[in-house]
C-alpha cells in the first residue's frame, strides 16, 4: 500500500509539470517567431531575453530550494512557482513590444526559478531510494509528454495561421489545470528532520559532486536556449510549420526515452547514461552547423531529443544521491543555478556569435563544449570507483 502512494505522488507531480509544460511549449516555439518576425527583434535580442529570464530563474532555484528544506514548504513554493505560468501568459498577451515579452519571460522563468527545486527536492523525497533515476525518469515523461502536446497544438496554429495572441489565450487553459493538481500533491514533513538553520559556507558537499557542477557549468556556456535550434532551422529555409513540427519530434523523442534512460542509470550507473547523453549533444550541435537537408534536421531534433531524456533523469540523480540528505532542495537548487547562469552567458554569446560571426559559430562552439565535457565527466564518475557510479549505491 504504502509503495501505491509513493507512486501517486510522483504521478501527481508529474500530471501537474504535463499540463503546465503543455501551457508553455503552446508559446514557446512561437515566441522567436513574433518576436524576429511581428516585433523585428535581432538574434541578439533574443538572446539577450533568453539569457536574462533564465539568470532571474537560476538565482531563486538556490533561495526556492534552501526555503523548501528549512521551512518544509516545498508544496506551497511549487504552487506558487507554477502559478507564474498563467500570469507568464497574461503579459504575453499585452506585450506589443520585445521589452514586453521580455517581462513576461522574467515571470515565467522566475515561476520557474521557485518552483524548480522544491518540486525535485518532492521528487526524491516521494521516490526509492533505488529508483531514483526511474522516478525522474517517469517526472521527465510526463512533463515532456505536455511538452510534446503543446508543441503539436503550436503546430497547429502555426499551420492555420492563427494569430499569435490567440495562441496566447488559449495556452492559459492548460495551465490552470496544472496547478490546480498541486494540492493532491503530499508532502511528506514527518520524516524530515528537524536541523539547525544552513549556512552555504557550511554547506559540506561530495567532491566528485563539486568537480561535476564545475565541469557542467563550463558546458553550459555553450548550451544556449532552445529558441536559437528554432531559429537556425528557420534560417536553413524550412517553414515556420515545419519548425513546430520539428520542436514536436524532438518532444516525442524526450518523452519516449526519459523512462527507460533514468531506470538505465539506476541498473548501471549514472556514467553508463550522462557521459553518452553529453556525447550525443556535442555531435548533434555540430551537426546543426554542418547538415541543412530536412531528414538531417528531422535526425538532430530526435537526437537532441535522446540527449534531454538522458540528462534530466540520471544527472538530478546523481545529484540528488550526492547531496546531505536534509538539503537535497538546497544543493538541486545550485545545480539549478549554475544551468541558470551559464544558460544566461550562452545565449548572449550565442546571440553575438550569430550576429558578428554567423549562424553555424554558435552550433560550432556548443557541439565542442559538449564532446570535451563529456571526456571530463567520464574521468570525474570513474573516479570514485564502480560503487560510485551506481545509482542505488550512491551515497544520500
């Protein structure tokens, strides 16, 4: 009985990350659409949004996380981070400007920002210990299942030409949804212990761990925004259809893997997942800048697709496992940052590489981050032995 509700738990958050995602990927493909083409933003521009929203994001994850274990209000932090979606989609629909939307990104990845953390802190604190890959895995299916849903439905408006604010109205229905599940969600207070109040210099953490964060946030720095995969996909030629289409298959193909990718890691190890996930994302970025052909591309979205479900799951594991069992909310929400800050570093150079350089610089300069960072994080697991790499005997 006991392990059903487990499961519940998980499934419940997952339903609530599956209506909200679908809420925000009905827009979000669209958005580097009405901006370079309704609002006459420059690739720069973009960026520039981009990188500031997610900046804003990463910062809150470490307070949002931090909060969530100290005060044991995780719950009522997701709720209100997934309540910024809907009020993300209001300002949208006022925005007649780039300077608009870019309010309306600041709230949405602030949302973001404080929900991120307690929601995964939720994740491992509802989960076995054992099947932690799994139950992030099972977390990232749901969600990349709305955000395959939402992409089909901007698909669709794309392709009958609905006006770009109507699909803003229409995004807001999924999203209320969503949060509306979040208080089914348990939070499990009871069999957290009660510790003294955490400074972060006192915030003692695996090495390997400290070595990983470093390594990804380096790859971070050339991983930039989704939007600019959408862009160049449009600059190659292909329909703006066609680029919802391709945004659809590489949700599909996140979806698919994201299960069997975390329960991989937990049978094998983290390495067995991360170090292949990093590989296929340097190769896909690179492939980006080379390949122009419509089947090319269709390969790299699915690809891009294999690397997301295979990153997600076993490396919030890795990092969940590796952390004081306490403050699993407070050092997610750091990994959440480091992602945060250095996605706000790659996609204003990005933006620049495209602008002063050209479209493939970006591709070029990611694809290489990504192989070498792979290389590092192989060296950086193997290092604390066999036992080190399995899911299941990591330490909490």
């Amino acid at each position: 009985m006991k392990r059903k509700i487990v499961i519940s738990n998980i499934v419940l958050i997952g339903m609530v990350s599956l209506f909200v995602d679908m809420s925000t990927e009905m827009v979000y493909p669209i958005i580097p659409l009405f901006l370079t083409a309704s609002l006459g933003a420059s690739p720069a521009i973009v960026g520039v949004i981009e990188g500031i929203a997610e900046s804003i994001a990463s910062l809150l994850k470490v307070f949002s996380g931090y909060i969530g274990d100290v005060y044991h209000h995780k719950k009522r932090l997701t709720f209100i981070g997934y309540s910024a979606s809907v009020l993300y989609k209001v300002f949208l629909l006022l925005a007649t400007s780039w300077a608009g939307v870019l309010i309306a990104r600041i709230i949405d990845r602030t949302g973001k920002g404080i929900r991120t953390a307690p929601r995964d802190a939720l994740v491992a604190q509802s989960s076995d210990r054992k099947k932690l890959g799994g139950s992030y895995g099972l977390h990232k299916m749901l969600d990349m299942a709305g955000s395959s849903a939402g992409a089909f439905l901007a698909f669709i408006f794309v392709t009958i030409g609905l006006k770009y604010h109507l699909a803003f109205l229409w995004s807001i229905i999924p999203g209320i949804i969503g949060i509306l599940i979040i208080p089914l969600v348990r939070e499990n207070n009871a069999a957290v212990q009660k510790t003294e109040r955490l400074t972060f210099r006192g915030l003692k953490l695996d090495g390997r761990l400290k070595l990983y964060l470093v390594v990804m946030f380096i790859f971070c720095l050339g991983n930039s925004s989704n939007t600019f995969l959408l862009l160049k996909a449009r600059a190659n030629g292909f329909s703006a259809s066609q680029v919802m289409l391709f945004y659809l298959i590489f949700n599909i193909s996140a979806s698919i893997l994201a299960i069997p990718s975390g329960k991989f890691s937990d049978r094998f190890g983290r390495s067995s997942i991360l170090v292949p996930g990093y590989i296929i994302y340097g190769l896909v970025y690179v492939g980006f800048a080379v390949l122009v052909s419509k089947t090319s591309i269709v390969a790299l979205f699915i690809a891009y697709g294999a690397y997301t479900a295979f990153i997600s799951g076993a490396e919030r594991a890795f990092v969940a496992e590796a952390s004081p069992a306490e403050y699993k909310g407070t050092v997610l929400g750091i990994y959440g940052m480091l992602q945060g800050a250095g996605l706000l570093l790659s996609s204003i150079i990005a933006g620049l590489m495209w602008d002063h350089i050209n479209s493939n610089a970006p591709f070029w300069f990611g694809g290489i981050l990504g192989l070498i960072s792979a290389g590092i994080i192989a060296v950086i697991l193997r290092s604390g032995g066999r036992s080190s790499t399995k899911g299941a005997k990591s330490a909490a």
